[in-house]
C-alpha cells in the first residue's frame, strides 16, 4: 500500500475504527484489525507531509488512549498475548513507531 493511500484512509479516520476491533470476541477480526493497523503505522513521507521526512504520526499520537484503549492497549495486549503472531504484530507495530525519528515518542 503506497504512503499516500495510508495517509488518505488516516485521515479519513481509518485508526478510530480499527482500534476496537483489536479488542474484538473474534480473534480473526482482532488479527485483520491489528495487522491494518500495524501495516498504517509503517507510513513514511506523503506528498503532504514532504517536509516532515519521517511521515505524520498524529494520528496515533491522538489515539494513544482512545478510542477504546488506543494504541498502548492494543500494543500492550498483543505484546503480552501467548500468541506468536499476535507478539510479532505488537513488536512490529512498536518497531514502526519507534522508527518515527522523534516524531512519535
């Protein structure tokens, strides 16, 4: 998925919607909804966002607690799950972020 396309579905609120779904009874919805999610905190530079060169992660910093339990819930529920793939999603999604260069923590 281009950076661009990513760009467009965060700001059309995309975040809002697949946070709770990582809390879902389903574990099949909770595995798509994390692995979008994982997949859009990959993004990079947009043609919106040229001068910022790592990408615009304000929209996870917005949804660090909400909604539902926002971003440190679905990272600390995946991290801690007995699920390989479910700590893979986590640790990865975590890695994205931390390689904001400063623009997220």
């Amino acid at each position: 998925m281009s950076d661009d396309l990513k760009h467009a579905l965060l700001e059309m609120g995309l975040c809002d919607v697949l946070l709770p779904l990582t809390a879902s009874n389903s574990v099949e919805v909770q595995g798509h909804a994390a692995a979008a999610l994982s997949n859009l905190t990959s993004t990079g530079i947009s043609e919106k966002d040229k001068a910022d060169e790592a990408g615009n992660y304000s929209y996870f910093v917005k949804d660090w607690t909400a909604p539902a339990d926002g971003i440190r819930g679905f990272l600390l529920r995946f991290m801690a799950s007995r699920d390989e793939i479910d700590q893979h999603i986590g640790v990865w999604t975590l890695i994205q972020l931390l390689e904001s260069n400063g623009t997220f923590f």
